[in-house]
C-alpha cells in the first residue's frame, strides 16, 4: 500500500518507513555491486535471465 492509499496516520506513518528502508537497501546493494540496479523493464529482463538464462520474451514465446 502506498502512503497516500494509507488510511490512517500510522499506516502512512509505516508506508513512509517502508519506503525510506527500501531506498536504503537499494543505495546499499548498489554499491556493493557497484553499479546502479536496473529499473522497470530492464529489471524484469534481469531477474528473468538470472533464474534460468533465458529471455523473458523467449519463456512466452513457448
């Protein structure tokens, strides 16, 4: 849920915490890898290639 779906103070209180966490991982992972994470389309071909080394497209193809 995101903090303006929240419908209390304290869920958009959490929402806030949430999303202020995963910045931080994210900063924190990129640079460890040195290197930024791949966003939207392209992290979909990532994550997609890194399971089994095939394609996205190629998976639906079949």
């Amino acid at each position: 849920m995101g903090i303006k779906q929240a419908p209390t103070e304290n869920g958009k209180k959490a929402a806030r915490g949430l999303r202020k966490a995963a910045a931080a991982e994210e900063r924190k992972v990129e640079a460890e890898k040195g290197s930024g994470l791949a966003k939207g389309a392209d992290r979909v071909e990532e994550r997609s290639r890194s399971s089994d080394g095939k394609s996205s497209g190629d998976k639906q193809r079949r």
